[in-house]
C-alpha cells in the first residue's frame, strides 16, 4: 500500500497537516495531499480539523527516535488525528513501546497497515478522542458505531489476536531457528564434500599425472628402438638384398654398389647406421580425442540459465524458451557435462518414472546399470562445483532410489506451464495472469536460479516506462499509475526531472534515471492524461509470454489474442526501440505484432 491510500480515506475535515517527523526522512513526495490542506512544520497542540505526522524506526536518523515521538504524542488534543509512521518490519513491529503513550493521550489506532517502501514498512491512523470510536475492516472502511458492541469487538480481537500472534511468532522463532541451523549444516556439509571432493580430484590428478608419464617413457623407449632398428645396418643390408631378389633385371647390377656404400659409411662412422628419426613435433601430434558439437557454444557472458539434466519431453520444450537446456543420454552424459559446463545438473522425477525414454526404471531398483550411470554424473557434475538438483514433480516412492543420491537441493512441486499452452478463450483472462504470475514455467525457472546463482528468468520481465511530467499534478498521477500496477515497472525513464520530486518511485524501488532505458520492455506513457487500469502491464506481458511477439497492442477493431499486421503499441521490445523504424512498418520487417483488448475491467 503506498502513504496516499493509507492516509487520504482519514483527511475528511482535516484542513492542516503538521509534520512533527524528527528524522531526516521528507514525507511530503509521499502524501499528495488534496487541494485546501495544508502542510506545516510547528511544535505547537493538534486538535480539531489537524492531523500530525510521526516517524518511527530503527534509524533514528532517518526515522526519528523514540523519545521525539513520545514528545509529539503529548500535543495531541481532543478531535485531532495522526499518522505514524515505522520503519521496522510489521513482524518485528515495537508498537508495545508506544502503546501507553496512545492510551494516555487518550488516541485510537483506527487503521494500520503494510507498505511498500524500502525504508518504510507500516503505517497506523489514529486519532484523539473522548469517546469509543468505531474500529475500521481489513479494507480500512468503518464498522457501524455502537460503543459497547465497538468495546466488546476490540476486547475479544485482541484477545483472539494475541493467542494467534503469539503462536505464529513462536512458530516463526522455530522456524528461523531451524533455518539458521539447516543452513550451517548444510554449509559444513558443503566445506565437507567441498574438501572430499577437492582431495579425490588430486588424488585422481597424481594418478592420471604418473600413469602420463609412464607412457611418455614407454613411448620414448619404443620409439628408440624402431629409431635403432630402422637405423641398422643388417635392416639396410636386408632390404637390399630382399630388393634384389624382387627385381633380379634391375636390381641385381646395383646390389654389389650398394653393399659397398654401405660398408664404407659405416666404416667412416665407426659405429652403426642410424636413421634420422622422423617423429613429429610435440605440437604436430594428431589430436585423437573426441569433440562435442553443442549448440549452446559461446564466448559471449552467460545471460541465461543453462541446464543439463534428464528431462521429459515436454518439461524440456518448455524450459529452453527462457534457458538452455541440454538432455543427457546414459552413453553421452559424463561428455555433455564436462562441455556444456551448465549452472545446474537437474533430474526431473517424471523422466526416470515415465513409460518411455533412456532414463525409465532410473531410482527404481530395476535398472541398476542406470542408476550406477545417474551416480556418476552427479559426482561428476558436484566436482565441477555444479549443483545437482532433483525435481521431485511425483511422489517420492515411485522412485525411491533417487532419494538416496547426493542432491545438492530438491524442489518439490511441477514444472509449471507455460503461458502458450493455454486457450485465452477456455481458460479466460483471470486464469492467465495468475499462471503468469505463480505457476509459470519461467516463475519455476527463477526458483530454479535462486538456488544456483544463476541469471533469474523473470528478469525478461522487466519494464520500463518513458514519461514526461511537466508540473507537481502529472508527478502524482505518474506515480500513482506506476505503484498501482499489479506488474510494477522496473524504471521509470524522464528525461527532465529538474524541479520534479519522484523520491516516491524511489522509496518504493522503481528506478528513475535518464537516458535509455535497460530493461528489456518499453511502455510509452509520456501521456499522463490516459487512464490506465492496474492490469495494464499485467495484462500485456501474459500477452507477450503467450505469444513470443515483438510488441503488443491495441487495434481500433478491438482485436483480441491475434497477430495482426498493424496496431498501436503499448509494449515494446527495446531492441526493437532502437531500430529507427517506424511502427506501420515493423510487421513488413519481419517483426511480430499482436493485439489485445484495449478495455479490462480491473
């Protein structure tokens, strides 16, 4: 929730607002106030038709500290409202510290709830009064007002509320617990294998070192003797002689001279005829080894995912449209993984359980020469310092010798689907922002990532959005129309922002900057007075992820889920941006263009 929809539902008769914020932090770029209230800085009593604000957190020189908050309450007079401030994390939330001091100065919290800033987590509306005033909903809206019935809600929430809380935040201390010790195990156990791994390669290295070298003198021995051999004078005398015989017209008349040659250098030499040796050069040797042709082979830094594993048919069509994905035979595997170098070595549970592939009866007891090959590439894969992860998309009993293998993770759960494989039209426009948003391929592929560092798939989804607000009124709606989207943009790109305060967009993680933009997607909205639904972005990336087109929009026919030859963007690929070529013509370049409505309800 952003400071403006917390506090505008609460500045009904309010004409002033005082800002009694001790810290270094500015509130006004979050307020937006409405025309006729005004905002003042004084230490002076708040009462009717005035609301103060406070800050509260754990930078005191940013949020203000505890006891200049104290301070503030004690001005608050009878008809006056609040507004708090915190920059602590709702869960860790110190509201006991400030507790009496709202009691005593006779405020009601109203209203608190999340926000979604990265120095401001939450907010409270309270106000001062000599009466019980009716609590408000989870939506912030008001209860009927009945003061014992209003009494008897607040008594029994709160108790009800602090059992519940109480054993959520045991659970949660459990919980961090656990984790924290899972992760130095697992990071023990990783130093462990790490050094296990590290000592068996050297070993393996000297091995494979001296038996190198073995050969190498073997080979030198061999290779003097044929030197020695082919040098010899009895060799040279045999050929001769074999010669001779072959061809008695030709040769026969020569035999006598040649012997004689032969007598007389090795009388000169004083020692047997050698022939020069005819071995190459160290670096003329033929390479005898054998070379992996892979696709995936490039000097560019890596943007994408790679990964080399055993996958289904379809798991593997799906995951190479956002990374690269190589599938492992039982014959090639040990080859693949030491060319392909992937990020992850993955094992999906339905490949070793399906009715048909290389890997069937892999983990099943029945297949041992598999599994036998399966433990070799993961032990090969973990000493190239590679996770190897299971995808456990099926019960665990099915395979349970998978199980038993060195996983470095296992994720539980399917594969996702990918957005092209729904029907819009079947399975409706609801269905396909929230396969989108949760239950996506590349949504699994990011989990993927997380857990091996690798670049997350979701950044293809990023958005930046070109704007030109000229005055204070078109910063708000630009802010406004940015934060409301239920797919937030990634950066918001102005080319003039002197005398414009967008510390908003900022607090609330949006990149603001100038210049190009970087994000793979552009939306034009240097148009501030166009409405914009909060689906507008979410809406046309489900479009493009269904599609694989270049730039989505409308079309004056209203065309809904089509590729059409012309249409007004609304999302385009930046590459695309910066081509120079004008939109009527992008369909006639070979780009593609594909329409949705221009009306959704939100």
């Amino acid at each position: 929730m952003r400071l403006t929809d917390l506090l505008h539902p609460h500045l009904d008769d309010v004409t002033s607002v005082v800002d009694a914020t001790s810290g270094g932090l500015r509130l006004d770029p979050y307020l937006h106030l409405p025309p006729g209230v005004d905002l003042t800085r004084e230490e002076r009593p708040v009462g009717e038709g005035e609301l103060m604000l406070l800050g509260y957190g754990p930078d005191p020189a940013l949020h203000g500290d505890e006891a200049d908050c104290l301070a503030a309450l004690a001005r608050m007079r009878p008809g006056g409202r609040g507004l708090i401030v915190f920059g602590h994390p709702g869960t860790d939330l110190p509201y006991h510290r400030l507790l009496d001091a709202l009691v005593a100065r006779r405020c009601q919290v109203l209203h608190a709830a999340a926000l979604g800033y990265t120095h401001l987590h939450a907010g409270a509306v309270f106000a001062c009064t000599e009466e019980l005033l009716p609590p408000h909903d989870w939506f912030g809206r008001p209860l009927p007002a009945d003061g014992f019935a209003t009494a008897l809600r607040i008594a029994d929430e709160y108790v009800l509320a602090d059992f519940v809380s109480r054993s959520q935040r045991a659970r949660l201390l459990d919980l961090e617990r656990a984790a924290e010790e899972t992760a130095r195990a697992l990071e023990t156990a990783r130093e462990d294998g790490l050094a296990e791994r590290l000592a068996a390669a050297l070993r393996d290295k000297d091995q494979l070192a001296s038996a190198l070298r073995g050969a190498r003198a073997r080979t030198g021995v061999l290779e003097a003797r044929v030197a020695m051999l082919e040098g010899s004078t009895s060799l040279r005398v045999g050929k001769a002689l074999v010669s001779a015989a072959r061809s008695p017209g030709r040769r026969a008349a020569r035999l006598p001279g040649e012997l004689y040659g032969l007598w007389r250098q090795r009388k000169a030499m004083g020692r047997p005829v050698r022939a020069v040796s005819a071995a190459p050069a160290p670096e003329a040797v033929a390479d005898d080894r054998f070379h992996l042709s892979h696709r995936a082979l490039s000097v560019a830094p890596r943007d994408r995912l790679v990964i080399t594993g055993v996958l289904t048919d379809r798991t593997a069509a799906d995951f190479a449209a956002d990374a690269v994905v190589s599938r492992v035979l039982p014959h090639d595997g040990r080859l693949l993984i030491e060319r392909t170098d992937p990020d992850v070595f993955l094992v999906q549970l339905g490949a070793c359980t399906g009715e048909s592939g290389p890997w069937t009866l892999t983990g099943t007891g029945h297949a041992p020469d598999l599994d036998r090959r399966l433990a070799e590439l993961i032990a090969q894969a973990r000493g190239q310092g590679r996770a190897a992860v299971l995808w456990r998309d099926g019960p665990a009993s099915s395979a349970p010798g998978l199980s038993a293998l060195p996983w470095d993770a296992v994720i539980d759960g399917d594969t996702g689907t990918a957005l092209a494989r729904l029907d819009p039209v079947t399975d409706g426009r609801d269905r396909l922002r929230d396969v989108f948003q949760l239950d996506s391929t590349r949504v699994r592929l990011a989990r993927l990532a997380a857990l091996t560092g690798a670049p997350d798939p979701t950044a293809e989804r990023r958005v930046a959005v070109l704007a030109a607000p000229k005055d204070a009124t078109d910063v708000a709606r630009l802010v406004a129309q940015t934060l409301c989207q239920l797919h937030r943009p990634a950066e918001v790109v102005v080319a003039d922002q002197r005398g414009l305060d967008l510390g908003e967009l900022t607090a609330a993680s949006v990149t603001v900057h100038r210049g190009p933009p970087t994000a793979p997607w552009v939306a034009d909205w240097t148009d501030l007075t166009e409405d914009r639904p909060d689906t507008l972005l979410l809406d046309l990336l489900c479009a493009q992820e269904f599609s694989g087109a270049d730039a989505v929009g409308h079309t004056p026919a209203a065309d809904d889920y089509v590729f059409v030859p012309a249409l007004r963007p609304l999302l385009v690929r930046r590459s695309l941006t910066g081509t120079g070529t004008p939109p009527d013509a992008w369909s006639r370049a070979g780009h593609r263009l594909f329409a949705v409505r221009g009306k959704e309800p939100s």
